[in-house]
C-alpha cells in the first residue's frame, strides 16, 4: 500500500497485511506520518514541556476540571 506523509509529502510503501495499513484502508479519517516527521514532532514537544511554560492537555478532562 502506498501512503504519503502529511507533513513532508513524502511516499512510502507499506505492506497490506500491516495493523497501519489496516487502520489507514478502513478509517480514512485517519493520516499517516512518517518516522523522521514523528521522531522529530515528539523531540520539538519535548523540548517544549521542558521549559515549563507550555502546557500539555493530555485528555479533554483535564480542561473541564478547571473550568
């Protein structure tokens, strides 16, 4: 199955049998993201929560607790 990253618009080939596949086939809602653009989004986010002046809402419950 050819799918193509959503941010570097890069074309990568999975297998048909994969769970990814599957998932992407079956929910098109769903978007896939390459290796290089995940790894480098969770070090930027890392970063972020580092510095202790970015907030990170996990889950929507969170949001409604301190309303």
């Amino acid at each position: 199955m050819r799918v193509q990253c959503v941010l570097c618009d890069t074309i990568h080939e999975l297998e048909d049998d994969s769970p990814l596949a599957k998932k992407l086939r079956n929910r098109p809602i769903h978007t896939y993201m390459c290796e290089t653009c995940n790894d480098r989004i969770t070090t930027k986010t890392l970063e972020r929560l580092a510095t202790g002046k970015f907030r990170f809402f996990r889950s929507s419950s969170s949001i409604d607790e301190e309303l």
